[in-house]
C-alpha cells in the first residue's frame, strides 16, 4: 500500500510547475521509497556555518547500500544535469572522508557531467540515476536495492557511473 501511495505522489510530481516546489517534493516522495527499501538513513538536512555563515550545504538525503554511506543529491532541472551541477556534489561528497555520491536526475545527464563522474571514480564511487529508473522498480513493484546495487558495481567494475540495468 505504501509503495502504491509514493507512485501516486511521484506521479503527481509531474504537474507540479514551481520547479524549487517540485524538487523539495521529490525530496519527499524519494526519501519514502528509500525508506520503504530499507536503505534510507538521513533525509534532507542543511549543515551551518559554526561563525554564523549561514547555511552553507544542503543534503538532499543519505542512503547506506552495503554498509557504505551515499550523499544523494536529486535534481529536477528544465534542462539535462551538467558538469557544474555534478561538481558540486563532488566537492560535498570528496570534503568526507568515506562518503560516496548518488545523484539522481528527472531530466538526464549531459556527456561532461558523466566523464566528470566517471573521472572521480579514480578516487570515489559516484553513481548517476535518472528519475524515470525509479519509476520503472515503484511501477514493477521491484526493489530499489537491487536497482542501486546494480549501478554502484558497474561504477566500480566497469566506470560506468550511468549504468541502466533496466533499460
């Protein structure tokens, strides 16, 4: 029933135009399905400034696959997921020691985001998701584990941070 219900909400997603609004809800409506998998640790956070900087990062969730940590970072963007987009959750990801990234995409991932994930894979896994693979496993009602388990092995072994194993 549950799983059901974040279809629904994920769905309605879709018509939401207020870009910022849509993307707080995906927050949401992601950080359920994680949960209902069993693989969601942390939802949204902001981190501040000690000397009252002021919010100085935002945390879209964090996730622990196989007992490692992910930051993820979701994006609903007018136009595909670019290179400064994904450097920036790089910096987050790479300012912690053992974190690993999970960057997750409604709009897809322009060709300098990918090699520039594929190039951090020298030094930490980075794993990129576009929002319609989660659809597919909450449409087939199949594990979002297995889908994520799927992709951080291809990063690791094959440096394919984009790997479709549903496609």
């Amino acid at each position: 029933m549950a799983l059901r219900e974040t279809s629904r909400d994920l769905a309605a997603l879709f018509r939401i135009d207020d870009a910022h609004k849509r993307g707080k809800d995906l927050e949401g409506v992601l950080n359920r399905l994680f949960k209902h998998s069993g693989v969601l640790v942390r939802e949204a956070f902001t981190l501040r400034g000690w000397n009252a900087e002021g919010v100085i990062e935002q945390i879209d969730g964090v996730v622990e696959i196989d007992g490692e940590i992910y930051l993820v970072e979701m994006k609903w963007l007018n136009h595909r997921v670019d290179k400064a987009d994904v450097s920036e959750q790089l910096v987050r990801v790479f300012s912690r020691s053992d974190a690993r990234g999970l960057i997750i995409s409604a709009s897809g991932f322009t060709d300098p985001a990918i090699t520039t994930c594929r190039e951090a894979l020298h030094n930490r896994v980075v794993v990129l998701c576009e929002l319609d693979e989660l659809v597919h496993v909450l449409e087939a009602e199949r594990d979002v584990r297995e889908l994520l388990k799927s992709k951080v092995n291809a990063a690791i072994l094959d440096k394919n941070p984009l790997h479709r194993p549903l496609v």
